[in-house]
C-alpha cells in the first residue's frame, strides 16, 4: 500500500494581476486567470537539485542561486483534466541575442467557480490573501519521489529533484486572509506596534516638547499634554 501525503509550501504574495481573453465567434467566451508573484515564507527553504534555492528574500545572505515563483489561478471547467493543470513546474534558464530570462517556478491551479469567483470578490472588495498555502504530492516511502525533506528536523527544509522531475502534482490550495492585525510569527516587520511600543514613542515625543516649552517657561501647558496622554492610555 502507498502512504502518500502532501507536503506544503507557505508563500507570501508579493504582486498580484488578472489577464482576461474573450474568444470571438457563435457565443463569445470570456476566460479569466488570477496571477500571483510569490515569496516562501520565513523559516522554510526548497533547495533545487539544479542548482537554485527557493526561500524569502529577507535572507539576502545565501549564497546560492535564488528562484523566483509565480501562481496561475483560473476557474475550473468540465472535462478539463486536473492532472494537466494542477501542478509545479519547473522552467529553465532561456537565453538569445537579445534576451535573457533566469529560471523560474509556476504554479498553475484551477479551482472550483464557486471558490474563483469568492476568491476574485473578495479581491474586488480590498481583501486579498496574506498567505497562499500549496499542497505537494509526495510518497512518502519512495525514494524516487520527486520532492523530500532535506536536513532540518522539523520539515521545515524540502529538496526538489527536479533534475528529471520537471513537474509535481499539486493536490491542494488554502488562502489565507488577514482580517485584524498581524497573523504571521514569521513576519516582525508587519507586526502592529505594541502597547509599550506606543507609550515609549509618546514619552519620546513629550520629552521633546518639554524641552522646547522649558525654554519659553511654559510648563502649564507640557503639564497639560502629560495628563491627556495618562488619560488615554488608562482608558485604552
């Protein structure tokens, strides 16, 4: 028996479009896809076997050949097949006389119209995803398995052998979305400012004007600005 399960890959949206087609003829057609720019979130690492190293860019310090990655999201249609559609690919480096283009990672998904079209409102409405999680194939007793863990302990490390595995198959995709302040551990820079945090930058700010109000011996009003802030912050 195959003990199949997925591995997944947590990804911040970098960027974010729409292409739109309409085919002309008996009864015009309209195709629509979503496409996303995206970093691996902090903590994790996908080394390729070419050579190239998925991870976020906020570790400039690696020394290997970074990767960049896209997503295609489009609507699934009947009789299409989801084999064909639903995967990672790989794409080598291209180069002409004229033109060089690095390699890349695409991910191409198409999901139920019901979940595009909630995904795609929800975009309208200012709400678009602040986490894009995909699911990978993987077996997890076969060695030939196109991607596996590497040496980190807790997973957090894969390894594709996309040498001659150009392609693996993606089995699922969540978006997450952030609603109320920062949701990601892995993000200090997006975090909100805490409450001490505040207070600090405001006595900061106060000393200031109490130096500047000193000079003209105005006290009164410093002693003013110093009570309205206790007052705030004991009601907050």
């Amino acid at each position: 028996m195959r003990a199949e399960r997925c591995m997944r890959l947590r990804m911040i949206p970098t960027g974010l479009g729409m292409f739109t087609q309409t085919t002309f003829g008996d009864q015009a057609a309209t195709a629509q896809t979503l496409f996303f720019k995206l970093d691996l979130a902090r903590g994790n690492r996908l080394t390729l076997e070419t050579g190239e190293v998925f991870q976020s860019t906020a570790y400039p310090w690696e020394k290997r050949r970074k990767i960049s990655a896209s997503l295609n999201v489009d609507p699934a249609s009947e009789g299409r097949d989801a084999s064909h559609t639903n995967n990672m690919r790989y794409f080598e480096e291209e180069k002409g006389d004229d033109y060089e283009e690095p390699p890349f990672i695409h991910f191409q998904v198409s999901i139920p119209s019901s979940d595009y079209s909630l995904l795609l409102n929800n975009i309208r409405e200012g709400l678009t995803p602040s986490v894009v999680t995909v699911e990978l194939r993987h077996d997890l007793f076969d060695k030939g398995s196109p991607i596996g863990f590497d040496n980190a302990p807790d997973g957090s490390e894969m390894i594709w052998r996309n040498a001659h595995d150009r392609r693996v198959d993606v089995v699922g995709i969540g978006f997450e979305y952030r609603l109320i302040g920062n949701v990601l551990d892995d993000d200090e820079d997006a975090k909100p400012p805490t409450l001490k945090g505040s207070i600090d930058a405001l006595v900061a700010r106060l000393a200031d004007l109490e130096k500047a109000f000193v000079k003209g011996n105005n006290w009164i009003l410093t002693a003013i600005i110093i009570a309205c802030a206790v007052l705030y912050f004991a009601r907050h």
